[in-house]
C-alpha cells in the first residue's frame, strides 16, 4: 500500500513538471478561479467518479464572492464560510475577505478521456486478465477530446477542439520491467523504477489540420502513448494522467493578429522553445536540488519509523496489562454486589431494629405502669406493717400460753391415768375377792366405801382433765385465728411483692440484700434457739417434778384403796422414784435462708432491688414460721385429747354410778343373796368402765406428750416468725423509699425509649437511600464492566493497528530510501529528458516554423479558432463571463494487481 502511494507521487509529479513547464517560461495573470477536476478511473480509463475542487480568489477582500456551479454536494474544505445558491445555480459565498475552497460531486461529461488497452505478446488482453502474467506487454494510451466549437475558416464551418494537452505518467519497477520504450514520451530509470511520462494534443493535429501540410503528411496525429516492455508477473499500481488547458495562451498565440505577428509568435515560439530547452535544464538543476532534499525526507521517515515503534511498544505494555484492569473491574463489581447484598441485610436489620424498640418501648411503658402501681402496692404494705407486726406478737404469746397449758395437760393426765389404772387393779381386785370371798359380807361394807371414795377422786381428776381439754382447745383455737390472720397478712405482702417484681422483670432483685438477710437471720436463730433451750430446761424440770409427786401421790392413793400393805405399797413407791416424764422442747434447727440471684442488666435503681430483696426473704422467714405451725396437726391432736377426756367423763360418770349403785345395795344386806348378785353386777359394771377408761390411757398421754411437744415447736417457730416480721417491717420501710426511685428510673428509662423510637424513622430512610444507592452503584457497574470489556476490545484492536502501523512506517521507511534512490535516477533522467528537450525544440518548433507558406493564411485561421477555444473554456462546472479562470484535470486509473 505504501509503495503504491510512493509511486502514486512519483507519477502525479512527473506529469504536473510536463504540464507546468509553459507556465515557468511565460508570465501570465492571475486567475480570478482556479479549479482542479479528479477523476477516478477503471483500469481500462472508464469515469467511475468525478470531485470538483475549486479556490476562488478574493484578491479584493470583499465580504461576498460569487461563483457559477452545476455540482452536487458542494462542502466548504478550508473554512467555515456558508453560501446561498439560486435557481439559475449562481452561489453567493459569504467570505468576508477570504478566499473560499469547496468542492462538490458531477456526473457531468468530460471535456477528455483516457482509454487503456492492454496487450500480451501481441494479442489483446483484459486488465484483470493481465495481472500475474510474464512476456511481451504494450499499453496503449488513447487521449480523446470531446469539447468542441464551430468557427469559419475560409468562411467554411469547420470543427475546432478545445486545446487540451494531457500528460500521463506511470512508475514501472525495473525487477519486473525491463527493455522499456514510449512512444511520444520519455523514460526515466533510477536504477528501481522506470519513470515513464506521455505526451498528447488530442484534437489539435485535427483543429490545424496539420494532415494538409507537406511536412505532416506522414507524421502520426500526437493523440496517444505507447508504451511496451518485457514483464515478469505483471502488475501496474496506477497511472495519472493530466489534462490542462491554456497552454497557447501561456505561449502568446493568442495575441497573433497578422502574418507578421504570426511570424513573430513563430519566432516567439521559436525562442519560447529555446527557453523550454532552457527550462529542462532549470529542471534537471531542480531535480537534483529535490536529490538532495530526500536525505532530509528519508530521515524523517526514519524518525516516524522509530516513534512508530515507540508507539507499539507502549500500546503492548497498555495490551498487556488489560486483563489486570479487566479482573479489577471484575472485583470492583463483585464488591459492590456485596455492597448491595450487605444494604439489604442491613435493611431488615435495621427494621429487625426498630420492631425491636418499639416492642422495648411498649415493655418499658408496661414497667412504668407496674412500677407505679409497685409505689402504690408497697405505700399500701407500709401502712399495714403495724398491724402485721402487732398480730406476730399477739400470736408469739399466745403460743407461750398454749405451751404452758400443754405442760399442765401433761401433768394432769399423767395423775389421771395413774389413778385410773390403780382404780381399775382396784376393781380387778375388788371383783376377785367379791368371787372369791362372798362370805365374808362383814368385810363388803369397809371395800365398798374405799371403792366409793376412789369413784369419787377419779371423777373429780375426770373433772380437771376435761376442764384442761377444753383451754387447751380454745388456746388452740386462738392461736389457730392468730396464724390464720398472721398468714392473710403475709399472703398480702407476697402479692404485693409479686406484682413488684413482676413489673421490673427482675427475678433477681434480691442479689444485694442477701448478706442482710443472712445476718438478720443468723441473728434470729441464735437468739430462737437460746430462748427454746432455756424453755425446755424449765418445761423439763417442772414435768419430771410434777410427774414425779402426782405419780407417787396418786399410786400411793391408790394401793390404799386397794388394801395393799405398807411394804408392798413402799416398794411400789420405790420403783415409781426411778420414773422420769421428759416433755421438753427439742431445740428448733436452725433456720438458714439463702438469697440466690443473678445480675439483671438493666438501668432500674439498685436500692429499689435491694428493697425487694429484703422483703423477699423476710416472707420466706415468716412462711417458714409459719409452716412451723401446724394448726391443722394441732387442731387433731387437741381434738383426740378432747374426744380422750369426753370418754373419761362418760367412764367417770358410768363409774360413779355403779359406785352409787353399789352404796345402795350396802343397806340391804341383809338380804345376802339379792345383794349378792347386785354387787357382782355393779361391780362388773364398774371393772368394764374401768377397762374403758385404761384403754385410753396410752392414748392420752401420748397426745398430751405429742401436744407438748408441738406446742414447743410452735413456739419456736414464732419466736423465729416475730424476728421475721421485725425484719420485714424494715424491709418494707426500705422497698417503700427504692420504689420512688424506681418509679422516677422507669420515666427517665421512658423518655429515652421515645428519643429512640423518634429516630427509628431516620434510620429506616437513611438504610433505604443506601439500598437504592448501591443499586444503583451496581447498576453503574455493570455498565463499567461493559465499557471495560468493549475497552478490552478497543485495545486489542489498537495493538493490532499500531503493528499495522509499525510495518508500514518499516515499509514507508524502505520506500524512502527506495524514494532517495529514485531522486538520484530522476537527476539522471532530468539531464536525458533536457537533451530530448533540445532535440524536440531542433526537431519539432524549429520545423514548425518552417512551415510558414502557401497555407499561412488558413493556418492563422484555425490557429486563432484554436486560440479563442482555449481562452473561452475557463471553468468546467461553469464561470462567469469574461472572467479570468483555470482548469486541470487529473485522472487517475486504478491499479493492475
């Protein structure tokens, strides 16, 4: 591609130095338009496109230039200047004192055309036919004028063609051309290149009609260009032919008037010639000037060449580090898919959040509510501390006075029993000797009376037993009203505490209050088991005294009514003296209370949870107390000894009946026999009420012991229930003061809930904007990762351009030293080319001069009409009359490969 470019120029210079040589000879003026026609042509010549370029001179500066034109798409190429276009195609070009270039499009007909043949060892052949092959090759060039006038010659009509002469120029590689040959042309070799330049006049051998003259009867028209060589694997890059008009006018013939001015134009021309021959010489002094200028042009072909290389290299690195910036955009998108999967999980974090306050806010407004009504409940427990108070009291003295009663129950039916059974062995023997002994009826009355007083003393200890049962059972009952207002009160204070510790959830609002209570208990214990232990040593004491004196008294009562002798009723007595009643009070354990509560974190007083915590266990103390009373045990055993003591008086009664029964049936004894009987009787009677009441016996002395026993462990269990009260009571004052606190805590702990609930909403629209926000970061990087990859692409292609890019600047920097070898062949031609000049000017004007004679007249003629045809076509798209104007045509063919 580069190469054919090179040639392109090479040509395209060679033809404009054969069509600007006139010009360098003559002054001439300047022309008011100038326009240059390019032309795209077939390998064969045929017009395929035509581009108008025009420069129109504003040598005045004025503000509108006009100009005539019949082109299509006309384009301003050098400035921003617009144009206004009529109907009749005249542009008005606003220039504002610049010249104005533009071009546009026709498809008008040409003024001349160029038609190519090709022929192959002497045969005809195609273009496309031709390319590859090697022999004997001609390429014909056949120049052809289609602009045409009338003028009167010899006032006969006669056909006069525009004055074109056209130059064709072509480069044909000496490594593939050999043997070169032009007819009515040159060629230049530089060693590389064959530089190859044609000449023609078409029409102008005809407008003349040299044909008439003598001299050109056997000269050939010069309306084309042969050229012919010997060819290995033909191929042809292009040819440029040039086509120009004015070349009479640049001569002067245009100013000829009579023969002797044509005699002068012939002289001028004469001279004119002489200085064409002279110009080949400026020419030949150029060309080696240009000879030398390409050293300074190879160079920077090369300099293009190394920065070229330059420019490949950076476009690699860049190339090559593109997957880097590809995977970093890779990651960068991944990232913010992260992103925005993070937002969304924040997102419902953050409205996990805020349900969550809202659901804290509603638990703290229901702890507010409970914490006052926790105030009201403990204002409530205050003011009734008193009278709790008051009742432990009430019931601890009672208690002292239900164990007192208790021991003396014991006492008595110990008494009682030891009479009732001395009474029944008694009657036992009593019955026995009445079998046994009937006739001795002087003894009955003396049995009968001892019997009688013994009915009597069993009934009045009958007596005291009952009337001890019954105090005992209303000191029961007493203390039963007592524990049960004692356990309605602490029923109270456990609500009460409930509902307080409900309200501040806080199952461990006792943690602080444990050493407090451990001490006030300790303290409890010792002082519950000092007081039961001085109790029982005094209950003790006094039981196994009175049992002891009540037991010998009542036995020793006893074997007298029975007849038993002195010593048998001393070793009786004896015996009895080693008996000891043991009805003291087993010594309470003590009482250990342990407080066991985990930290709760919340920001609730700490001495409102100390409160509560002492009011806690204080309860457990009295319901320890308390379950150390057990009224209902006691209720059953009161109850047993009652029912025990009803039996003893009903015996007792039944008893003294049979005694009264038997007194009566003393009188009458004289009647032995009837009384007889009678007595048996009342004394069967009397023995079976006697075995009733000793069947009892067991009975009530193991109530009684179990009664006492109880009565100790409820007074016990009281002592231990006053402490707690005492206790509570504190604790209540204290739970009393902790509970404002409580109360103020739970408004600032409300406050601050609807501080955070009123920034819920914030938070909620900060995390939406920044879900839509990394949506639509992730959305931008998509489209970054699109760009990247079409980047990628755009990289790739542009490393691939720029190594296109570095081989042709190689290549370009080859053509320029080939370029370098040329010029030096070109000064070698230009001196050939000044010596063909010479031998045209010796050959050619020198003979045309000559030709002055016979046919001088008609030859001025034409030669006028030839002159007025070249002065009249100014402009091929169109100009303004009488206006001074120029046109070239340049048609290039397209190349043979």
């Amino acid at each position: 591609m580069k190469r054919k470019y090179v040639q392109a120029m090479m040509t395209g210079m060679a033809a404009m130095l054969a069509v600007t040589v006139p010009v360098t000879t003559v002054a001439a003026a300047t022309p008011e338009k100038e326009q240059t026609v390019y032309v795209n042509a077939d390998q064969n010549g045929n017009v395929e496109k035509v581009i108008v370029s025009n420069w129109l001179k504003n040598a005045d500066k004025e503000s509108t230039v006009e100009d005539n034109s019949e082109l299509n798409n006309i384009t301003n190429v050098k400035g921003e200047e617009s144009y206004t276009q009529g109907s009749d195609g005249k542009l008005v070009w606003a220039a504002d004192g610049n010249d104005i270039y533009y071009q546009g499009e026709t498809s008008k007909e040409l003024p001349v055309s160029v038609k190519m043949t090709y022929f192959l060892d002497g045969k005809e052949i195609s273009a496309a036919d031709l390319a590859g092959k090697s022999g004997k090759v001609k390429i014909r060039i056949d120049y052809t004028n289609n602009s045409s006038q009338t003028a009167k010659i010899n006032s006969k009509k006669e056909t006069i063609y525009t004055p074109f002469m056209m130059a064709t120029g072509m480069i044909l590689p000496t490594d593939t051309f050999t043997n070169v040959e032009v007819t009515n042309g040159k060629v230049i070799s530089d060693g590389n290149n064959n530089i190859v330049l044609g000449i023609g006049f078409p029409g102008l051998y005809d407008s003349l009609k040299l044909g008439d003259l003598d001299s050109f009867k056997d000269k050939e028209s010069p309306d084309y260009v042969e050229i012919t060589a010997d060819v290995e694997d033909f191929s042809l890059a292009l040819t440029a032919t040039v086509a120009t008009t004015g070349t009479l006018k640049e001569l002067g013939l245009d100013d000829i008037d009579d023969l002797d001015d044509l005699q002068d134009s012939l002289d001028k021309l004469t001279e004119s010639s002489t200085a064409l021959v002279e110009g080949s010489r400026a020419l030949q002094e150029g060309i080696q000037e240009l000879d030398s200028s390409a050293d300074t042009f190879v160079d920077g072909l090369n300099s293009a060449d190394d920065g070229a290389g330059q420019l490949k290299d950076g476009i690699d690195t860049m190339n090559n580090s593109k997957g880097s910036l590809i995977s970093g955009i890779d990651q960068l998108v991944a990232g913010m898919e992260s992103l925005g999967s993070g937002a969304g999980s924040l997102q419902s974090g953050v409205k996990s959040y805020t349900d969550g306050t809202e659901q804290l806010n509603a638990g703290i407004a229901q702890v507010n509510s409970g914490a006052k009504q926790l105030n009201a409940g403990i204002s409530q427990l205050n003011e009734k501390k008193a009278t709790l108070t008051a009742g432990v009291a009430q019931l601890s003295e009672g208690g002292k006075q239900l164990e007192s009663g208790a021991a003396s129950l014991q006492s008595g039916l110990v008494a009682y029993t030891g009479g009732a059974e001395q009474l029944g062995a008694g009657i036992h023997t009593l019955y026995d000797t009445m079998e046994d002994k009937l006739g001795n009826v002087g003894e009955l009355p003396g049995a009968v009376s001892g019997l009688m007083d013994g009915c009597k003393k069993l009934s009045a200890g009958a007596a005291a037993l009952q009337a001890g049962a019954d105090q005992a059972a209303a000191s029961a009952s007493k203390l039963n009203d007592a524990v049960t207002a004692l356990s309605g009160a602490v029923t109270g204070t456990k609500a009460a505490v409930s509902a307080a510790q409900s309200a501040v959830s806080a199952p461990q609002v006792v943690t602080d209050v444990t050493k407090a209570s451990e001490a006030a208990s300790a303290e409890a214990t010792t002082k519950a088991k000092e007081a039961v232990a001085a109790e029982n040593e005094k209950v003790n004491e006094a039981a196994s005294t009175q049992a002891t004196e009540k037991q010998r008294a009542n036995v020793e009562a006893a074997l007298k009514a029975a007849g038993v002798d002195e010593a048998t009723r001393q070793a009786v007595l004896n015996n009895l003296a080693g008996i000891q009643v043991n009805v003291g009070v087993q010594t309470s354990p003590e009482v250990s209370v342990q407080v066991d509560a985990s930290k709760v974190s919340t920001s609730i007083s700490q001495e409102t949870k100390t409160t509560l915590a002492g009011v806690q266990e204080n309860l457990k103390k009295v319901e320890s107390g308390l379950a150390g009373v057990s009224m209902t045990e006691t209720e059953k055993q009161m109850q047993s000894l009652k029912n025990g003591a009803d039996t003893v008086a009903i015996g007792t009664a039944n008893l003294a009946k049979s005694a009264a029964a038997l007194g009566d049936a003393v009188e009458p004894l004289t009647t032995f026999s009837t009384m007889t009987q009678t007595m048996l009787g009342a004394v069967n009677q009397l023995k079976e009420a006697s075995d009733t009441l000793t069947a009892n016996d067991t009975t009530l002395n193991t109530g009684a012991a179990a009664l006492a026993e109880g009565t100790k462990s409820l007074n016990s269990g009281l002592t231990t229930l006053a402490s707690g009260a005492s206790a509570l009571s504190d604790g209540v004052t204290q739970l009393a003061q902790g509970s404002a606190s409580l109360t103020q805590g739970t408004e600032t702990l409300k406050k601050g809930s609807d501080t955070l609930i009123a920034n819920n909403s914030t938070l909620k629209d900060g995390t939406a904007k920044l879900v839509a926000g990394s949506s639509a970061l992730i959305v931008g990087g998509k489209a970054l990762q699109s760009g990247g990859n079409t980047l990628s692409a755009g990289i790739q292609k542009l490393a691939d351009g720029a190594a296109q890019l570095k081989s042709g600047t190689s290549q370009l920097a080859d053509g320029g030293k080939k370029l370098k070898e040329g010029t030096t062949k070109l000064a070698d031609g230009s001196t050939e080319l000044a010596d063909g000049m010479e031998e045209f000017d010796e050959e050619g004007i020198q003979k045309i001069s000559d030709l002055a004679g016979d046919n001088l007249t008609a030859l001025m003629d034409r030669l006028d009409a030839v002159t007025e045809a070249d002065k009249d076509y100014t402009a091929f798209d169109g100009w303004k009359k009488d206006a001074d104007g120029s046109v070239k045509f340049i048609i290039e063919t397209a190349a043979i490969k």
